[in-house]
C-alpha cells in the first residue's frame, strides 16, 4: 500500500496503513521510554522516601541523648561516632533539645543554650528541668 497508495481500494479491502512497521516501532520506542520515565519516577520516590526515615532516625537518636551529650555534639560534631549507642551517624545535629525535630531553616526558640522547635518543647524541656534542680 505504501509504494502504490492508488492501484486498489484498500480500505475496502481492509489492508492496514502503510509503514505499519514503522509506526509499531515508533510506538514502542515510546513506551519504553515511558516506562524508563516510570522507573525513573519510582527511583525518585524510593529516595526521596529513604532520605525521610533517615531524617526519623537521626530525630530519635537525637531526641534519645542525654542533655550531656546533646551539648557535647552542639559544641562539636565529631563526638557523634564516640556517643554510645548511637550506630546511626548524625547529620544534622541543630536540632530541637527535646523532640529532635531539626532546627534547619526554622528560627529555633532558645533559653539557657538549648535550642527547641516549639515553645511547647522549650516549656516542657523547662519544666522537666526545673523539676531535676
Ligand atoms: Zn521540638
């Protein structure tokens, strides 16, 4: 059909379009690239969801630690891999005394040298001190 498009009638005679080959594989070379865009996406996903409980774990850890070794890391973060305990490696370690919430890109709420994500976690750290002394 493709190199003598007149000489029949052929979608009478029911003869698919020319360059069907072509277009198949046109076809296909899209959908392998849709599914390379899927994947990919997926990829993306499984990161982006790694990096957030990697977050969760160095929360807790933090939030885990005693004032004592909080201050040690504020002061300097090389003792994190010397801390007991703490097989996860921190990162970020400006983070909220109490929750561990991290403390980037916020204007943290400080008394005394603690640092909290909330005046929720300030009063509470506060008062649980208080309660010590
Ligand atoms: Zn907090």
């Amino acid at each position: 059909r493709g190199e003598q498009p007149e000489k029949y009638d052929y979608d009478r005679a029911q003869v698919p379009g020319p360059l069907t080959a072509e277009m198949e594989a046109r076809q296909a070379e899209r959908r392998q690239a849709q599914k390379a865009q899927r994947k990919q996406r997926e990829k993306e996903k499984r990161e982006a969801q790694q990096l957030l409980e990697q977050e969760e774990d160095e929360k807790r850890c933090f939030a885990l630690l005693s004032d004592r070794e909080k201050r040690a890391l504020a002061a300097e973060r090389r003792l994190a891999s010397q801390l007991k305990d703490s097989s996860a490696t921190l990162t970020n370690t400006r983070r909220c005394w109490l929750c561990g919430e991290s403390l980037l890109g916020r204007i943290p709420f400080h008394y005394l040298d603690f640092s909290f994500c909330s005046t929720n976690c300030l009063r509470t750290h506060r008062q649980a001190n208080a309660a010590l002394s």
